[in-house]
C-alpha cells in the first residue's frame, strides 16, 4: 500500500503563477566580474529592487542597494566614488513551497516588458533542492518581452522546491539605472489564493488544529477531507471533528490513526483552490521514553522538514532487511522493526547522514543514544568516519551546543551492531574539546536539539543505523515562595509523567513523592506548604 501511495505522489501536478498573494523571498548571489563565487546572502525584496505594484504587475530591475549604501567601497566599485561595478549581482526573487515536492510543477506567466541592456539577463526557473541545501536540480527559460513562459519540472518528495526569477548583472548606479531597463511581468493571482496549511507535529492524545488563509472573491465555501495511504474521505462535524465546512479544522485527542494528511477545498464563484497540511503523531508510549519521532526508521518514507520526522541530507536512504545494497553484498541487516537508514558515500569531503529536531528548553539534560552497523560488502575506507552528534539551536536555528559520541572509523568490527553515545562536549567551533559528561545540557536559549547521524566518507563504504534514542532526563526548576508555600515550576513535554519528589534531609534514605503530573507541554506549577524543617526537592520524568 505504501508503493501505491509514492506513486500517486509522484504523479500529482500542480501549476503556479506570479501570484502577489505568495511569500516572495529575496536572495542575493555575489560573483567577481571574472564569475568566480564571492558569497550568497537573504535580502529583502525591495533591496533587490524588484516589487510588485498592487496585484497587477511585478518589476525587476538592475541592483542599485550597493550604490544606496555603499557608494565609494572598492570592494564594490573599481576605484571606489564614482568608479565602475566591481561586482556581479544575482538577485534571486522566488516562492519556496515545500508542499509541491514530489509531484510535477508548472511554472507559468507573462512577460509585459523586457528592456534590460545587454549586459543583464532574466530567467524564469524552478529549482528541486535536496533537503540541505547542498545540491538542486532546476529548470531555467529566459523571458522575452510580450510573450508567456511556460516550463515544468519535476520534483522528489522530501525536498526544497523554489520557482521565481533570477536577474543578473552588474551592480548598478543610481543615476544611470534608468537607462539599463527593466522587466515587468503580470500579476495572475489565483481566485481563490490559498495561503499555507502549517504540518502538525503532536503526541497521542493532543489536539490538531488547521488553518487556511483564503483571499479573492468572497463568500468561501469550505470543505476539509482527509488522506492517507489507503485513500482520501471528506470529513463530517461531529465526533472529533469540528470545523470541516469552516477555514480552521479541529481534531480532538489525535491518535496513530489520524497520521496523514489534511486537504482543504475552497471555493468561489470564479473557480477551485485545494491546500494540504501533514499530521504526524507520536504514540504516547514512545513519547514517554523517546523524543525522537520515528527512532527505528519505520516510516515508508522520510519526512518533509527534520521536525516531522527523519530527513537525509546528501547520501542516505531507508533499507528493509529485505533489500540487497546497490554496491552488491548481503541484506541489509536491521537491528529492530523492518526498517533502517542506509548512509553511503556520495565522493570524499561529503557530509551524509540523516537528522531530526525536536523542541527543548534550556537547562534540560538529554541523553542520545544510537547503534550502527559497517558492513563487510562495503566498508568505511581510508580516512571516513560516522558519529552520533547533537546540536542545541536557538530560536533562528543558531548553533549553541554541541555534542558527538566517540567516532566509528575504518578500524571499526564489520557486520556488528556499534553502540553509539553522544557523551563528548565540544565548543561551537567542533573542534575545542570541554570534556565529558553522561547527560547533555541545553544551554541558555535553546528552542530545539537537533539528532544527528553523520558519515564522512572518504574513498567509499557505507553505514547503517537503527534504535535511535533521545531521552529527557530532568526537567529545570524554579523555586518561589508564595504566602506560606513553596512553588516549584518547570516546563514539560506532552506525554512523558513528571514526578515531584522531597527530603526533610539529605541524609534521609528515600525520598518521598510529593505528587505526580502528565506533561501537556506547558509550565507546570507545584506548591507545598512551608515547613520549618526545610525541604529538599527534585523533579524526575517518569
């Protein structure tokens, strides 16, 4: 049934336009006038110089932000004031939507005007980005001036799809940039225009609440069905269900059987719109012992962002023990379940692997854990090696620890499950050691840990790895006195049981259970009346 399903994915078309209602991303690629790569950087839209004007036209035009901000620079400008461009700009102004991956995209619109002088040019393009970023497949049209553009490509599931415009050229002044032309293009929003249907990430037992932002023609009809690999069925109110004829769905008290995916038809007088949004829920079980979504690779198939499951960057794929590697040799040999992650080498320097993230707070001690596998058909080579590593990030993804379990090189036993333990401390820089340590601690502004399997290769070979575990260990607490009561507080996961535990002495024997409470992923408050022995106080999660 899973083969069925891949295959009606991989079949699904869909065509996108110049569509003003879209969230348009700017990006900037900087070049020596030579060609050679100097760096690529986010910009807003505007410092582009590409914008729309209302919903009927969108212009792009030469660079001039160089000039606005930096005009005498001679990094930018041969011979710094009033000297000629130093630099080659291309200004990327496109649409990611992620929810395009794996079917087939069409890319159209019109181009109004084109009067760009000949040393600038406009593309069209659509781009399949594998999920890290590191490599992408895309399909390019230059546009010509009172023509439409038409180009299609496709796309892989799991991965980045981008489509817009790329304008290039050199960086240009601003008293000349008149004269170096520009490009319009028409504006075809879509009526109704559907904005984007966030994925669910839940525990058993949690509630799942969507959304669709719907622009046009007014009134809307609503109507929310739901997908998985046996078929699609159009939901009814009642029951668990509340909203499907509405722009927000509600599902109460999501269990295993609710994973897949949610469509939302919206209707008007002037035609169609249909939006997808996935759920992922976690059993409760696992959710209490393991953070990880997923840990024995069971999954048919890798999830589209790293926080609804396993993505793979670079070389990775999904074995059963039924499958026999490409590079020839015996089964793939899974440790538990019916499935494992297959890294393999895609040339030396490369970094392949597989990752997850999961939310954290500061303070929480984790402990990761993982095993994996070299196989005598094909071996690590020459100087490649796999670790276990984990990342603490911040609320913008920024790196603020970091920790890895002792490397697997090609000295490592062949054909032997490998217990991997991420216990080894290191800066920010991966390569200043700060020692050791049984429980990994968030530091202050995490907002997410990152579980991360990584293979170097270097001539060859190929790892596997199965059982993953990532596990809180104790939860952060704050102590206040309130009136005649001392109130302990900390955060929680949905699904794992926390429990408050006391000592009237640290030389008492055992300690005692103050109370017990299920984490629903909120502060969770304790009081306990004062006493004048003073107590000691721990919280486990249980």
């Amino acid at each position: 049934m899973a083969l069925i399903f891949g295959l009606s994915q991989a079949c699904a078309q869909s065509t996108v336009t110049v569509d003003s209602t879209k969230t348009w991303i700017g990006y900037m690629n900087v070049t020596e006038l030579t060609g050679n790569p100097q760096f690529g950087t986010s910009w807003g839209t505007a410092d582009l110089d590409a914008f729309f004007t209302g919903t009927s036209t969108l212009t792009l035009t030469p660079n001039t932000s160089i000039d606005r901000d930096k005009p005498s620079d001679d990094y930018w400008w041969i011979g710094g004031a009033n000297g000629a461009p130093n630099k080659i700009m291309e200004a990327n102004m496109y649409v990611q939507d992620d929810t395009l991956a794996g079917q087939t995209v069409t890319f159209s619109g019109d181009c109004l005007t084109n009067s760009l002088t000949s040393d600038y040019s406009c593309i069209a393009f659509i781009k399949d980005f594998v999920p890290d970023y590191s490599s992408s497949t895309p399909t390019t049209v230059d546009v010509v001036a009172g023509k439409p553009f038409t180009l299609t490509l496709d796309t892989l599931a799991g991965h980045h799809i981008q489509y817009g415009f790329a304008t290039k050229g050199p960086n240009a002044r601003l008293a000349t940039v008149a004269s170096l032309g520009k490009v319009v293009f028409e504006v075809n929003n879509a009526d109704p225009s559907l904005g984007k249907v966030a994925a669910q990430v839940l525990t058993e037992g949690e509630d799942a609440h969507f959304s669709i932002d719907a622009k046009g023609t007014a009134p809307f009809s609503y109507q929310w069905s739901f997908g998985n690999a046996f078929g699609t069925n159009t939901l009814i109110d009642g029951g668990r269900f509340i909203g499907v004829n509405s722009s927000a769905l509600a599902v109460s008290k999501v269990t295993t059987a609710d994973v897949g995916t949610y469509f939302v038809t919206v209707s008007n007088r002037n035609g169609t719109g249909i939006a997808q949004g996935s759920l992922v829920v976690r059993p409760l079980e696992q959710a209490r012992t393991n953070l990880l979504i997923d840990p024995g690779f069971e999954a048919p198939t890798f999830a589209v962002t790293p926080d609804a499951g396993w993505t793979s960057y670079n070389g990775g794929a999904l074995k059963s023990t039924n499958d026999f590697y490409p590079n020839g040799g015996p089964n793939v040999q899974v440790l538990d379940g019916g499935q494992c992650f297959v890294a393999y080498s895609t040339g030396t320097g490369t970094y392949n692997g597989c990752l997850q993230v999961r939310p954290a707070h500061p303070g929480e001690a984790f402990i990761a854990e993982g095993w994996l596998l070299v196989p005598s058909s094909d071996p690590i080579m020459g100087s490649g090696t796999a670790a276990l590593e984990i990342k603490f990030l911040g609320a913008n993804g920024g790196l603020l620890g970091y920790d890895r379990s002792a490397k697997v090189d090609a000295s490592a036993p062949v054909d032997a499950w490998i217990h991997l333990q991420a216990t080894n401390l290191f800066a920010t820089d991966y390569v200043t050691s700060l020692g050791t340590a049984p429980y990994l601690a968030a530091p202050p502004g995490t907002a997410s840990i990152q579980y991360q399997i990584t293979y170097v290769p270097d001539t060859g070979g190929t790892v596997y790895v199965d059982s993953a575990l990532l596990q809180l260990k104790a939860p952060v607490v704050t102590a206040s006195t309130i009136t005649d009561s001392i109130q302990l507080s900390f955060p929680t996961l949905f699904g794992p049981t926390y429990q408050v535990l006391f000592k009237s002495s640290l030389k008492d024997a055992q300690w005692q259970v103050l109370t017990e409470i299920v984490g629903d992923g909120t502060v969770k408050s304790v009081s306990d009346p004062l006493s004048s022995k003073g107590r000691f106080y721990i919280v486990n999660t249980k």
